[in-house]
C-alpha cells in the first residue's frame, strides 16, 4: 500500500497574509500530526504568471518559509522543500504531457477564469496552459493520498486522478502480471489468499465496495509482500494492472472567511491586508485607520454592525460577549469606532505574537532556513527519484 501521505503548495508571489494563515497554514499544522506531510514552494508555478518578473519570485521564497515556520509548520514533522529543487517533478510532467489529452486541460474551470482575471498579463502560454498537469506531477510523484484544497481546487484532483488513470492503464501492463499475482497471492497464506480471493470475486462480479476495502486492509496488514507484489496486489484486485500512481484523494478545506482592512476578502490585489508578520505598530494604524458605517459620522451617531468591516473582522476574532457588546454599543453609539476596533487589535497582536517570536531565530540565523530546506529537498527527491524509477520502467525508458 502506498503511504498516507499528504501535498500541498505554495506559489511564493508576495508575502502571506493572515487570510493565508487562516485559509491554509492553520490546517497544514493540523495535518502535520496526523500524517507524513510535503509541503513545497511551488516556484515553477509563480513562474507561470511571473515568467517576466521572476525577481518577486526569488524575493518571496525564503520570506515565505520563513512565515510557514512562523505559523507553527514544524520541519521535525513535516517535509519542507522547494520545487525546482526536485527536478524529476519536471520529468514526470514531461512524461504524463505525452498522453494527457489537450482537452483536458482546456476545460479545467480555473485556466479561463484566471485568463479573465489577469487580463494585464500575457498568458496565452504553454506553461499556464500545462499548470494544471504541473500539478498533477507534483502530487503523484509523491504517490499523495490526500491533497487539501478548498472546493475551486477540486477539479484539478479530479484531472489529477484521471491522469493517474490513464497512466496506470497505458503503462500499468506488466508482462506476465497475472501470473506474477496469483504468485502473490500464495505468499499471503492460505487462510489470507483465500479471504483475498473471495473479496476480489466479490467486488469485480457484484460491485462490493466494501469488499474492496477489506481486502485493500488485508494488503495493508500483509507483512509477507514486498513492494512490488503489494502494488500487484492492489491492481489485481480491481483489473489485470499494476498501479503506477494512485489515484489521489481532495481533502475539502473549509473556505477562509477572512476578511480584509476594506470588508472585502483578504486579498494581495486589493491592498487590503495585513500580513503574517507585520509590526505591532503598523497593525494598530492599519485596523484604527479602518473605514466603518458611513452613517457614523459623529461620535454621536448611532451605527449598524452589519454595514461596516470591522464587525467581520470581529467575527473572527471575538467571543458571544465582546460581539454583543459590539452591536449594542454601535447601535445606541454608547462606543466610538475606536473603542470598536480595540478588541480586534488585542486578538490580532496576540495571535500573531508567538509568530513573531518563531520567526525571530531564522531571521537571526538563515542558515537554520537554508538547512531546514536542503534536508527537506533531499528527502523529497529521494521518494521522488524512486518513484520515477517505475514509472521510466513502465514507459520501457528504464536502459539499464
């Protein structure tokens, strides 16, 4: 059976923001206790729509580690690397480009909608057109069971699974396989073989999904099987073919409601917000010089929490009693703006001390980031190479 493993990027274009940390590191720090995590900086990918201005590329990728770090991303627990340091993710992209259909990628709902949005950039290009098979490359190489995105993510695994699939039964062929199986199956003994046997029966003739589990849980628990007898295993319970790349599965991440300085979502593109490891001083200017209710004009005028973009930010970040105090003192104006916006400053200082702090040793010492990223890339490209060993075995590209 293939590790549990979980992938996840990200593109280094800018500094993170707290609706990054809320969006995506609070969850990686969550997955990294329950699963081998590869989290890598996906600077092949900025590349795609920075290709003319790859500086900011360069600029934000050690800032970016740096702030994942921060966050609570722990190296002892978690894979950090960087892409284009694993350059067999490129090898793999080039393979699975030879079969993917051009269509497939054409119809990913995200390669318009980006054209559409970025309109002031050139990405008529093959690189964006091929990013989300990129993608695809990046997660199957490391044979990734879970890849957590939100929903507008989800069909990119949905191709990424199709790719896998069409790998699998193109390449998955092996001469002899079934014999090589049944072969197997006798190394499992004879009480296993048989149990195995009648769950694979039962799951090609009736449809038992549940059969498939079991007898996937079996293999699991099989110490007998090497590697390879195991992947055989697993296609032949489903087919006559070895599985290559597993299919992946998308881990649905809850959308990040984090809401920026102007009320609108977070967002680099609209200036409005504040950053992972922004100053105390400049976070108490940014949410005071925050715009309110227009109809507050006075300090005496009553206000309406609902028309104004610190409430959101309350709803983030206060308690039932702190967001009562809110509304009744905004509507009977018992409490000015500032007095309003003090708790949210208290909870965003607070929150973003022990980041601070956690990102103060690597600022000091660089080198502690550069070895941090050298062990990752190295134990990233060590089950990255193995695992395109089978696949140029597979594709009859393996010469020696």
């Amino acid at each position: 059976m293939f590790a549990e493993r979980v992938l996840s990027g990200m593109r280094p274009t800018g500094n993170l923001h707290l609706g990054h940390y809320h969006g995506v590191l609070k969850n990686w720090v969550r997955l990294q206790s329950e699963y081998p995590c590869f989290f890598f900086v996906a600077d092949w990918h900025a590349l795609t729509t920075h290709y003319e201005t790859p500086d900011v590329i360069e600029q934000s990728v050690w800032h970016m580690v740096i702030d994942w770090l921060a966050a609570g991303v722990d190296p002892n627990q978690a894979t950090l690397f960087i892409q284009s340091k694993v350059p067999e993710h490129a090898e793999l992209f080039l393979l699975l480009s030879m079969g993917t259909p051009l269509g497939w990628l054409e119809r990913v709902p995200t390669y318009k909608d980006q054209i559409e949005k970025l309109k002031e950039k050139d990405l008529q290009t093959y690189g964006f057109l091929g990013y989300p098979l990129l993608q695809a490359a990046d997660i199957l190489i490391y044979r990734a069971q879970h890849v957590p995105v939100g929903e507008d993510q989800v069909p990119h695994v949905e191709m990424t699974r199709e790719v896998a699939r069409r790998f699998n039964y193109l390449y998955g062929r092996e001469p002899g396989f079934e014999e090589k199986a049944l072969e197997a199956v006798k190394k499992l003994g004879s009480k296993r073989a048989k149990m195995y046997a009648e769950l694979r029966v039962a799951f090609q003739e009736r449809g038992d999904e549940e059969a498939l589990e079991q007898a996937k849980a079996l293999l699991q628990e099989a110490q007998s099987l090497s590697m390879a007898d195991r992947e055989r295993l697993f296609g032949f319970l489903e087919g006559s073919r070895k599985i290559i790349l597993p299919e992946p599965q998308a881990l649905l991440t809850s959308a990040s409601r984090m809401p920026g300085l102007d009320g609108q979502k977070m967002s680099k593109s609209y200036g409005n917000t504040i950053s992972i490891r922004q100053q105390p001083e400049e976070v108490i200017k940014s949410i005071r010089t925050m715009p309110t209710d227009p109809a507050r004009v006075r300090r005496t005028d009553a206000g309406d929490p609902a028309r104004c973009p610190v409430w959101q930010l309350h709803a983030v970040y206060s308690n039932a009693e702190t967001k009562q105090w809110v509304e009744k003192g905004c509507k009977s104006a018992g409490i000015g703006c500032l007095e309003c916006k003090q708790p949210v400053i208290d909870a965003i200082l607070l929150e973003q001390q022990p980041m601070l702090e956690r990102a103060q040793k690597y600022l000091d010492d660089p080198s502690l980031l550069r070895s941090i990223i050298a062990d990752g890339c190295d134990k990233a490209r060590k089950v990255a190479q193995e695992t395109m060993r089978e696949v140029r075995e597979a594709m009859g590209l393996a010469y020696d």
